[in-house]
C-alpha cells in the first residue's frame, strides 16, 4: 500500500443540517469518528451548502477529510445523478451512502440502510388517514419498487443497524443474510446524559414532572396518536382524584395534526397538552432528561435512535412492541400490552403510578447503553472500508 496512492472514499454527509436532526446526530457521529482514523485513506465528505460552519463550530468537528459542499434539488436526483458525478470528478475508490437508492452506476458502494422503505409505507396507522395520503402513499411504494431493489442490489456491500432489518433486505432481495452486515448505531454521551436541572433557558416555562414526547411530521412517530392516548389517560387518571403532569410535544409537528385530531384545541385545554416546535441537540437534552418519562411508541423503526437517546439522559420510556425497538432496548423501556391507543392510555397510567419501576427501568437503561458506543460503531465501519482497500 506504501507504493500506491491513497485510496480515495467519499462519505455522504448529505443527511448533516443544523442541529436538531437525528440523522444529522448519525453523520456526525460516525463521520467524525471515522475520520481519526488515518490509514492510508483519503477521505472525502461531501455536506449540503450552509451547514459547515455549524458542524465546524460544533464538539464534533469535521478534520481530516477534503468538504465538499453541494446543493441538492431532491434526494434522487442527488443520489444518482450529482453523488455518481462527483465521485467520479474526484477520482474516489468508493463511496459510503447513507441514502436508501444508491447509485445505478460510478465506484463500488457500500449502503448503509437504516430500514426497508417499503414496508414504511404500509404502516397501518391507528388514525385514519385522508384518501389524499393514501393515494401518495401508494404511489411512493410503487416508485421505490422499481426503484429501490434495483438500487441496493448493485451496492457492493450493504449494511444495515439491526438483525430485524438485516432480515428483511435480504428477504427482499432474495440474498443471504450473511451479506448483509449489522452496524449498530451509538449514542453519544456528550450530548444526551442525565439532567437535574436546567441546563439551558427552556423556550417555554412548564412546572414539574410532566412527560415528554418527541414527534415529527413522520406518521411513524404517531403523534396524533400519542395525544389521543394521553387524554384518554388523563381521563382514567381524573376519575381516581389525579391529575398526570403535562405532557410537553417536542419536534415539528405538522399542521395536518390538527385535522388529525377532531376538537384538539380542546383536548389541549382540557389535558394541558404544550407543543414546543424544534429543539435543538441541547434543549433535546433539557427536556428529555428532566422528564418523569417519555412516550415513545412507534409501529416500525429502523433502529429507534431516539428511544436511547432518552435512556442515555436517565428518563424511563414508554414503546410499543415493535420488533426492532425489543432488539434495540431489551427489556430496559417499558412497553404497552398491545400496540394500540388504549393500551397506550393505560401504560401511561400504570408507569406514572409505578415510581419504583420508573428507577428500576433507568437502571436497566444505562447498562443497555454500554453496547450503543460511537467508537466501535466507526471501528466496524472503518474495517468495512478498510477490507475493500486491501483487496
């Protein structure tokens, strides 16, 4: 290798943007982590226009990589289009990409999958959807159909974050599982610990405990849902003389919720229900950790970041049984007797009832982190790459 020129990969950063976003938590993360590790590798890392200086400035900074900033029109037409093109303007040996279609042609790709997009689009949801929504639905499935297999399988090699998902790729694309690598995702501790007391000036002053729940305009995180279920155990709570804390909705929420919920202005009233709007990495930190516990169920996940993240800052939460999500946690959240509204409602009115086992869940929790660790996460992908280097 001393006789040859470095070998040449380009790291997709393209997923990197202020900070706030998990996947942007991800990149960082594992990219910067990757990069301090210097064996012969020339590493490029390409990030949207407008987001160095933030990275740059953040904890986790970006050295020892070439930046390259670009402007992406749409996910597509970056990732085959713009992504092929740069990797071959800069003469790299490979490309590590994060997006769910890979591109059709250019250098060997390993992709990293976070989960199979086509069963994200048949999620049942437990709120009826609009037939508007539907029919998007149905058609983005049909596009990723022909899209997406075609895409992954000229990846020359795929990775995904849990054995559940590793078992549906390969289901998929009629492989073995055994091509598929498992490259679990971390937490980092810098970031999400627990808080005591208040480590920023929060936006909104809310009295203690209340419960938090982060949501989104992703159906998955079943905000809507959340909400129905909380007033419904509002209710349980007030007819035994006990009023539950307020249940405090971080994350942007789409407008689409209030038609969601039918007289929702009401049951925010009636059930003190606050909405915060996007939180930064810190403030995520403030108000999961000083949370009696958070809510955070989910019909599927690809890993289910979020759900550790509030572990790692010492909050007890409260999940669906959702297979990747028992891979992921174990047996250290604390999960509803089916994945539905009412039993979401009652696990609510049980956890906060249960001060014992809110301490005993946090206990479990911070062992389960030990297995969620950013350093070997970029270790097993720095061997990935590192293996097609030496060939």
């Amino acid at each position: 290798m001393n006789n040859k020129k470095p070998y040449r990969v380009l790291l997709d950063g393209s997923g990197i943007t202020l900070p706030g976003k998990g996947v942007a938590r991800v990149q960082i993360n594992l990219l910067t982590r990757l990069l301090k590790r210097e064996e012969g590798v020339e590493y490029f890392i390409v990030v949207r226009r407008g987001v160095v200086d933030a990275v740059m400035n953040s904890e986790n900074k970006i050295s020892g990589a070439k930046i390259v900033e670009i402007k992406i029109r749409s996910q597509l037409w970056w990732s085959q289009i713009t992504l092929p093109r740069l990797a071959k303007s800069l003469q790299v040996d490979q490309i590590y990409t994060q997006v769910e279609t890979p591109p059709f042609w250019g250098p060997p790709c390993i992709c990293h999958i976070f989960e199979d997009p086509e069963k994200r689009y048949l999620i049942p949801r437990l709120v009826k959807e609009s037939w508007k929504k539907e029919i998007k639905q149905v058609i983005a499935r049909w596009i990723y159909q022909m899209l997406w297999r075609k895409a992954v399988s000229r990846a020359n090699k795929i990775v995904t974050s849990t054995n559940v998902i590793r078992m549906e790729i390969a289901k998929k694309l009629n492989i073995s599982d055994d091509t598929i690598n498992v490259l679990p995702l971390g937490v980092d501790r810098n970031v999400f610990y627990p808080v005591h007391v208040e480590k920023v000036i929060p936006k909104v002053k809310i009295a203690e405990p209340y419960l938090f729940h982060l949501g989104s305009k992703d159906a998955r995180d079943l905000t809507t849902e959340i909400i129905l279920a909380y007033d419904m155990a509002y209710k349980i709570a007030i007819k035994t003389g006990v009023k539950l804390p307020t249940l405090i909705v971080g994350g942007e929420i789409t407008n689409s919720l209030y038609s969601s919920v039918r007289n929702v202005d009401k049951l925010l009233r009636e059930s003190q229900i606050r909405f915060l709007g996007r939180l930064t990495d810190e403030e995520l930190c403030n108000w999961m950790g000083r949370a009696l516990f958070c809510v955070q169920p989910s019909l599927y996940e690809g890993f289910g970041l979020t759900v550790l993240e509030e572990m790692a800052c010492g909050t007890p939460v409260i999940v669906f049984k959702e297979q990747t999500t028992i891979e992921v946690a174990g047996e250290s959240v604390y999960y509803a007797s089916e994945n539905s509204i009412d039993s979401l409602a009652n696990a609510i009115v049980s956890l906060y009832f249960n001060s014992n086992l809110r301490e005993q869940l946090i206990g479990l929790a911070f062992e389960r982190l030990k297995d969620f660790e950013w350093d070997i996460v970029s270790e097993k992908l720095h061997n990935l790459i590192w293996a097609e280097c030496t060939k």
